[in-house]
C-alpha cells in the first residue's frame, strides 16, 4: 500500500500547502507595506519641494531645475507696493514689537455692486465673443392656399468684452511675518480681495475698455429711443435742469422707468451713489408720501418706485452733464467674461528677505443689451 495516497497523507501535505501560501501572503503584505512607506516617503519630500524647492540634490535624488527657474525664479516680480516690514511704524513696524489684536480694523471702502446684479460667464479662454441678435425673423399672415415668400434674414451683433489683468504684488519682510501677533497672510489675501472687488467695481461703471473693462457709462448716450438708435448706444433722459433733478424730479424718475421696455422691467433696479440717494429719498409725492421706501425685511434692497436700488459708489454725483441715476435690467444689459478666479501667488524666493503676493484676476466687460440700461442725464 502507498503511503502517499492514504487520506491522512493528503490532508498533511495540504496542510503544508496552507503554510506555505499564508508564508508567501506575508511576505507579500511586507513587501506592499515597505512600499507604502515609501510611497509616504516621495510625497512628504515632494510636498517639501513644491513649496520651499531644494537647491541641492539629496542623496539618490535629482533637482528638478527647469520646475524651480520656472516656477520660482522666472514668475518673481519686483514689489510695485511699498513693502510690510517692522522698520518703520505706518510699514507695519506698529505690529512687530507689542502685542496686538488678533483683528485688524479696516477703514471701510465703497465696493461696487455690479457684479451682484450683472451677468457673469466663466471662460476658458481671453478671447470671449457673444452673439446678439438684434433683429428678430420677420413673419406674415397668408391665406390657406396662398404661397409663403421668404421672410426677412434675422441681424447679429458680435459682442467682444474687452479684457485686462487686474493684478496686486504686495511684499512683507519674513520678520514681519514672524512677529506679527494675527494671520498677516490670510489678512493680506483678504485685502488683495477687497482691492480686486473696488478696482473691478469702478472698471464695470466707467472703464476705459483699454487693457480694462468697459464700463457702461463710457458707452455713447443719446436720447433717441429704442429702434432708432446705433447698436451698443444708450438712452437717457434730461433731469430738466443743468445742475440738479430739475422741478419734477418724481415726474422724470417715472419717465426714466418707462422708457425700458416691459420685458426689462421684470428684473431691473436704479442704480446710484450714496451721494444721489440722499436727495432722492427726500422725494416726496403730491400728497407727501415718499417715493423711497426702507426694505421690509432684512436681507431685502430698499425700493424706489417699487424698484430696488443698488448702491455703486462709483456712480458720479449730480453734477451738470453727469449720468448720476441708472435704471435697467444689468441681468441683460451687461456682461461680465472673467477667465479664472483670483490666483495668489506666495514668493518668498525672488527678493528675500520679503515674502510676495502676488495675485492676479483677469476680467472683462461690456454693455450686452443698451435697451436694457437707461440713464438719467443733468441737463435742461
């Protein structure tokens, strides 16, 4: 009888099977955990170089040098702001040698609203175009049995928002950086913002459309209506007086109302600074009523004419030949193209001892729709 076949045999030699199996499973667990670590490894160094680059080579390593020359070098820029550092008071120095608030206050700074109110598209690209049409497919009534001529060809418009890169590239000393008793770096982005949302704000009222948005108050005006007017071209309405709102002013706020179409209606607002609103909130009606009514609810934009109204301290004040009072569905009638959100970039390499930011936007803007933004002029 052959011992190798009896059961007992072959349960012994698959007993030595399993071990051998559950051996090798080890060993294949090691070996994936030796290469786990030194996965971890790689990442904790290229986490290390991506955000302070290695001059030199660690042992087994090479230096990456087109990524640092690039990435480091090439995109430093020289401070266009006079730098953050403790050596002199108003610099920051005020930060350095006490101990401070963890919050700095800011003098509060007139952020336009237009970008709440108009229309934003993300782009993937710099050169933006929109088509408008601007005159609709003709059309005809015929009998049954009567032939169907060609109705007239639908107009385009091409609309290119002119674009420019907004940019800020602030410095503080790494010292400041140091002693500073709140978050400089979050702070300082905080500005950059703030900066960005005025600078942008005042471009979307009266840019130059010159390397910068084109605002809708440096669009042609005239007071010929809708039909009759050049495409892009806005229409406005005289106050009735060359240096203020004129004897009616309640009377020209209606007419400048109705002048926009009742489609624009559904969604339009006036559109003035704090300087003008304090004139038209003491308009009063016939029997003494104000034409300005306060937001019942919080949250909600006070109202003018049962329109609301929108504070942009980049509107000019009333002033002889002025556009101070826009009214009209922004929605429509202006579009913003930006490319990217802000990006800020920290350099602490290209001019130590200072630590850059620097932060670029780029945006664009034009007038989309000008029958859907009216204008009140100072004019007799």
């Amino acid at each position: 009888m052959d011992i190798s076949t009896t059961p007992a045999a072959e349960q012994l030699e698959a007993s030595f099977d399993i071990v051998a199996r559950q051996d090798q499973a080890d060993a294949a667990i090691a070996a994936l955990r030796t290469d786990v670590d030194e996965v971890k490894g790689r990442l904790d160094r290229v986490s290390l170089a991506a955000s302070r680059p290695a001059l030199s080579a660690a042992p087994g390593e090479t230096v990456d040098a087109a990524r640092f020359v690039d990435g480091y070098l090439r995109h430093g820029r020289e401070t266009e702001v006079k730098s953050i550092s403790g050596s002199a008071n108003r610099d920051g120095g005020y930060a350095v040698p006490r101990h401070i608030d963890a919050l700095i206050a800011r003098e509060m700074t007139g952020i336009s609203p237009i970008r709440a109110i108009a229309q934003v598209v993300q782009t993937g690209t710099a050169g933006y175009r929109k088509l408008v049409a601007t005159g609709g497919t003709a059309s005809g009534w015929v009998s049954e049995t009567a032939g169907r001529p060609e109705t007239a060809t639908p107009q385009f418009e091409e609309i290119v928002p002119p674009t420019g890169e907004l940019y800020a590239n602030p410095a503080a000393s790494q010292a400041m950086l140091d002693d500073a008793g709140f978050d400089l770096e979050a702070w300082l982005a905080g500005e950059i913002a703030q900066e960005f949302a005025r600078a942008e704000g005042a471009a979307f009222i009266h840019g130059s459309g010159i390397e910068q948005p084109e605002g809708f108050l440096n669009n042609p005006a005239t007071p010929a209506r809708d039909g009759s007017r050049p495409f892009r071209t806005l229409q406005y309405i005289g106050s009735g007086s060359s240096d203020g709102l004129g004897s009616a002013p309640a009377d020209r706020l209606l007419d400048l109302v109705h002048t926009l179409k009742g489609g624009h209606r559904q969604g339009a607002a006036f559109v003035m600074n704090s300087a003008t609103l304090a004139e038209v909130r003491k308009l009063k009606t016939v029997d003494g009523a104000f034409l300005w009514q306060p937001g019942l609810v919080e949250g909600q934009p006070d109202r003018l004419l049962g329109y609301p109204v929108v504070e942009a301290e980049d509107m000019p004040d009333i002033a002889a030949g002025a556009f101070p009072v826009a009214f009209g569905n922004f929605r429509n009638g202006y579009l913003i193209a930006e490319r990217t959100a802000t990006q800020i970039l920290r350099d602490p390499y290209t001019n130590k001892p200072f630590v850059h930011f620097y932060a670029t936007k780029r945006v664009g803007g034009a007038v989309l729709d000008s029958a859907a933004i009216k204008l009140l002029k100072i004019e007799a």
